[in-house]
C-alpha cells in the first residue's frame, strides 16, 4: 500500500477508534479550549477522474454548508480574526468560536465558497499568496499533479538527480507524486521552483493558463474584499517556506505581498498565514517576522484548538486542517473537542522524554 494511503487508513482508523468511544464528548471538557481556526483550500465537487493527487485540499461546497451549521448547533460563534483575538484575551467573558479561513486564493472560493458563507452569514478569511494572483509564483503541488496526470511516463531532474518513472495507471501516478514531491522539498526553493519549471515545460503544461484558470484575478480579490464579511490575509509573494529563505529575503516576501493587497484592494492586511506553516517551515524567526510586519495575528499548520495563552502568542496560532479525505461531521466534532490534540501532546511528550532518557 501507498505510504499516502496507508497513513489516511491509520487516521482514519485513529479517529473512529476515538469517536466510538465518544472521546470527544467524555473528555472535550478539558481539552476543547475556547475555539479553533479551521482552514479550508478548494471548495468544488470532486471530480470524477481516478487520479486525484490533492484530494485532501477540496471539500464539496454541501459539505462546507454542513460545517458552517454544525458549528452552531455546537454553541460555537463563527468570528473574524480581530473578534478572536479579542476573545482570546477575555476568556472569562467570551463564548466558544470558530474561525473560517481559506488558503492561496482558488477562484472556486469565489464561485462556490462564497455563495454558501454569504448564504448563512458566516464571516471567514482567504489568505492570498499574492505571485498566485500575479502569475509569478507556481501553485507547485498543483503543477506536480498536472503534469503527472496527463502524461505516461515522467523524466524530471531536480537538484541536479534525475527521476524517472512510469505513470500510467492510477497507482503509478500516485507513487510517483509521492516520490516527486518527496525529492522537490528535499531542494532549495528556487532550485525547487526551477525544476518545476522545467518539468511543467518538458511536460506540456502551462503554467500561466493553470493559474488563470485556478486563481482568482485582483477584481475578483477586490469584489470579496469590498464584502464585510471578508477579511483578505497576507501569504507571501512566492509562496516559500520562509524559514528556507535568508532572513532579508522572507522579510521582503511579507512586506511585498502585503503592500500589494493593499494597493490593489485598498485595504492592507492585519493577519497573515506562513505558507505550508509546518514546524520546519515557520518558526521562531518567521513568528517574529510577522509581529515586527505590524499583523495583528499569523496562523500556522500546526495542529489543534485555541487556548487563553495563544493571547500572547497571536503570530503563533495552531489551525484545524478541514482534510477532503475525511468529510464527516463526526470527524469535525472529535477534531473540535480537542481530544486528538491533547493525545497527539501526550504522546510527544512521552517520546520526548523516552528520546531523553535514551541519549543518557
Ligand atoms: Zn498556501
């Protein structure tokens, strides 16, 4: 099996286990905290195709209706960003919420997000990687599976290794994205976007027309903007893991994509999302970096809910990945709980000191 797939099944299996045994409901007390910030990318109805490489990244937009409606029938408040922060530093006071927020600016946020959250009246975020819109950065993980998708066999060169294989059923074009992205995140990013480039080219795929299609232009960006119940976030210009990048550059990175949201919508960002926002992507000096840029919060990919202490840590905060794979709302009420996370702490911790006691 897939080590993709074999992962989702152990997740999976993890996550019945705990809803069988209503974990959340029994323990969710202590662990669920005062909210969470879900994050979302595509919203669209699958396709039918067998070969779905980012399949974790789309929900469908009925399913996004039944997540906006459980929340509240949960006793949660659906909240802007501003509204979170204040009711992080005012535990005492405050009711439960959530927070709505949507990855790098798909066009399907537009014409399928957005008619359901103005439908039920649910605020929510989109942070825009501003070279997406521009046509200058590379949706990179997008391109992998186009390429992969329309072709028999792949011959790629990344960091100067060649990498060849076949792709022609289901299941090779699978391993294959698995080895290609495996070997593209291995490199630096410049020399991972080259190789990219490269392969997109060899391939028969444009890029420029994959964006246009994919991304929403600055009317578009601007039109949401203008919504009050729209907040538009910083995500870089080149959608670079920052922690890569010399300090200069990822400075200039969140300077420049926040300048030009601003310039093109009039208003500039107060928050901001690290891309990929993973432990070895955003850290200290990226949690710094967002301060001293003026946002008044920065959500990462690191997974769980929202604690009073995340108040001093609003250039810190952790998200809840709304995963295509799983789109139940059984799951949505376990990962709320909190019950997941505090087991995933536990565990680290356990390990931590084994890996401690280990090296003694
Ligand atoms: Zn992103």
């Amino acid at each position: 099996m897939r080590f993709q797939a074999l992962r989702r099944s152990v997740i999976r299996t993890g996550l019945d286990g705990l809803c069988a045994v209503r974990a959340g409901e029994v323990f969710g007390a202590q662990t669920r905290g005062m909210g969470a910030i879900l994050m979302f990318h595509h919203v669209r109805e699958p396709s039918s195709a067998a070969f779905r490489p980012n399949s974790h990244l789309e929900i469908t937009p009925a399913y996004l209706t039944a997540v906006v409606r459980r929340v509240r029938e949960l006793g949660m408040d659906i909240v802007d960003l501003d509204e979170a922060a204040r009711r992080l530093a005012a535990p005492a006071s405050s009711r439960r919420f959530v927070v709505l927020t949507f990855d790098d600016g798909y066009r399907n946020n537009l014409t399928e997000a957005f008619p359901v959250l103005k439908a039920e009246g649910a605020p929510f975020t989109l942070y825009v990687a501003t070279g997406l819109v521009d046509g200058t950065a590379a949706p990179w993980w997008d391109v992998v599976g186009e390429i992969v998708a329309r072709s028999s066999r792949i011959r790629v060169t990344i960091g100067g290794h060649p990498l060849e294989r076949p792709t022609e059923s289901c299941s090779q074009k699978e391993r294959a994205v698995d080895a290609l992205i495996a070997a593209l995140i291995a490199v630096p990013e410049d020399e991972q976007r080259q190789a990219v480039e490269k392969a997109a080219r060899d391939h028969g795929v444009d890029i420029g027309a994959m964006l246009r299609e994919a991304m929403m232009d600055w009317d578009e960006i601007a039109r949401l903007a203008a919504d009050p119940l729209v907040t538009i976030g910083g995500h870089t210009v080149g959608h670079y893991a920052l922690s890569r990048l010399p300090e200069p550059r990822a400075q200039q990175e969140i300077e420049a994509s926040s300048a030009r949201i601003e310039a093109m919508t009039g208003i500039r960002p107060r928050h901001f999302a690290y891309p990929y926002g993973s432990a070895d992507t955003a850290g200290k000096r990226e949690f710094s970096l967002a301060r001293e840029a003026g946002f008044a919060t920065a959500v990462t990919t690191r997974r769980g809910v929202l604690y009073p202490g995340h108040a001093d840590r609003l250039t810190e905060l952790p998200r809840i990945s709304v995963n295509g794979d799983y789109q139940r709302l059984r799951y949505l009420d376990l990962l709320l709980s909190g019950v997941p996370y505090a087991i995933e702490r536990r565990i680290n911790r356990l390990r931590g000191r084994a890996a401690a006691s280990a090296s003694i």
